[in-house]
C-alpha cells in the first residue's frame, strides 16, 4: 500500500531514505528518515514507514522473513538483514503499542473535554433555559402592570371628565348669580335713581368688581383647560368669588340701609322745621303753610 501526504511527501521517498539508512547500517526510524528527507511530520512519515518494514521481509527472503538458500545474497548478509529485520520489527511494535497507547490516552483526554464542553453546553442550555423562562414570566408581569397601568389611566380620565363637567356646572351657576347680581343691580339703580351721584359712585364699584369677577373666571377658565389637575384650587377661587359677591351685595343692602336711616333723620328734621314754623306763623299762617308744604317723605302721585 503507497501512502501519499498532502504536503509532498511521497512513499517512494520514505522507502529510499530507509534503504539508505539500512545501506549505512543505521536503523531506520521516523527521525533519521525525516532527516534524510529534509521534510514530512512524523504523523505523516511513521505511516510511512510502517509500510516500507511491512514489505521489507518479502524483500529479505519471503513472507516469513527467514532465511532461505535459494536467495541470490551471501548467507551471513542474509543472516544480518533479518536480524537487523527481526529488531527493526520489534521497535516497530513497540513503537506502534506506544504510539497507540498514547493516541489512546490522547483520544481518552479528547473524550473527557468533549464530555466537559458538552457538560458545560448542557449547564449553559439550562441557565438559557431558566433565563428565557425567567424572562417570560417578567414579561407576562409586565403586561399585567400595563393592563393595569392602562385601566388605571382609563379610570383617571372618567375622574378629570366628571370634575370637567362639575367644574362647568359650578361655572353656568356662577354666570348665573353673576346674571342675578346684574338684575339685582338694575332693581337698585329704578330704586335708587333719586340719589344719582351715590348710585353712580356703586355702580362705578359694582362695575369694577364684575370686571375684577369676570376677569377671574376668565383666568380660571384657561387654568381649568390648561391644568385640570387643580381641580380644587379652582372650587376655592370659586368659593373665594361667591364671597367677595356676597359681600358686595351686603354692602350694598348695608348702604341702601344707610340710605334709608338718612331719609328717615331728614324727614324727622323736616318735621321739626314745620312745627317750629308752626309755633311761630299765626295760626292763618299756619293754616296756609300746612296747605302749601306738603310732608316730607311723601311724594304727590
């Protein structure tokens, strides 16, 4: 059998470079034939060589290796070369068993680290494992936590809806009492015409108050589309605005109060004019004073 290496290495080579070794009388081996030749590894020159000592014993005097008479070389060369076979083979052998008890432990090591590598495959699939499993339950909670989180942001927006449309009931009833306050404004102007500069000077301040009113809801519209969190705030400005009406309105009645306890000391003082004018004029006088002067307080029809 011719055993070719990929690296050039031929067997006719291997052959030549042992038969010179064995013209030297020098003993054939992967090293000395590597070095005759200059090249080859000995993975590739030991195969090799096993073929150029399994056909040496044909070459030497038949299969067997033994000397036989019908040879064409001298007995005692005969003799020698199979000797030199005889030793040659041993080495052979014993290389062979140390060559294969070293690819055995060699296979064994190789054994061993792809039963450690397929061990620490199998741990790292596992760890895999845990960590896609790990990772599905963290992402079934995440979903969860967002269903909720989106329930809970359905519900705030039913919360902010329903403030919205309080805040726009409380609004329409502020328009309202501001819409009263007005009508009530125009009774007191038809009430109050005799006293025009006082009712001009409260209408100046009720005017300026509705101004301030309305330029509050105004701001507190646009805080209520801007910010409907403060919801609150606006109820307590709100609140704060139905006082300050209030109040007017109660200084208002408190002034028309006041009004009327100052027609009343006039009227008193008018009478008391008319009886001392009454104690002074004859009583002829008297008579056309009382019929000239009318009461004070009470207008003619």
């Amino acid at each position: 059998m011719q055993v070719k290496s990929p690296r050039g290495v031929q067997q006719a080579d291997v052959n030549g470079a042992a038969d010179e070794l064995l013209n030297e009388q020098l003993k054939p081996t992967i090293e000395r034939v590597r070095m005759k030749l200059g090249r080859g590894s000995p993975n590739t020159v030991g195969p090799m060589l096993d073929v150029w000592f399994s056909s040496l014993g044909e070459r030497l005097g038949g299969p067997t290796g033994k000397y036989e008479k019908t040879s064409d070389l001298p007995a005692a060369v005969q003799i020698a070369m199979n000797t030199l076979w005889k030793s040659a083979l041993q080495e052979a052998n014993s290389t062979f068993e140390a060559s294969k008890a070293d690819f055995a432990h060699t296979a064994s090591q190789q054994e061993q680290k792809m039963t450690t590598a397929l061990d620490e495959i199998e741990a790292e699939r596992g760890a895999f494992t845990r960590q896609a499993s790990e990772l599905k339950q963290a992402l079934d909670a995440l979903q969860v936590r967002l269903a909720e989180s989106q329930d809970q942001a359905n519900k705030l927006q039913m919360l902010v809806n329903k403030k919205d449309e309080e805040l726009t009931s409380s609004r329409r009833a502020l328009q309202q009492q501001v819409s009263e306050g007005n009508q009530e404004r125009r009774r007191h102007d038809d009430q109050l015409r005799a006293h025009s500069a006082e009712i001009q000077a409260l209408q100046s301040q009720f005017a300026s108050s509705e101004r301030r009113l309305m330029t509050e809801m105004d701001r507190e519209r646009q805080q209520v589309k801007k910010l409907q969190a403060e919801l609150e705030l606006e109820r307590r400005k709100q609140t704060q605005q139905k006082n300050e009406a209030q109040e007017l309105a109660d200084n208002l009645s408190k002034q028309l109060h006041e009004l009327s306890i100052q027609n009343t000391l006039l009227s008193e003082r008018a009478s008391g004019y008319l009886a001392r004018l009454n104690d002074v004029l004859p009583k002829k006088s008297k008579s056309v004073a009382k019929k000239s002067i009318p009461p004070l307080g009470k207008a003619k029809k």
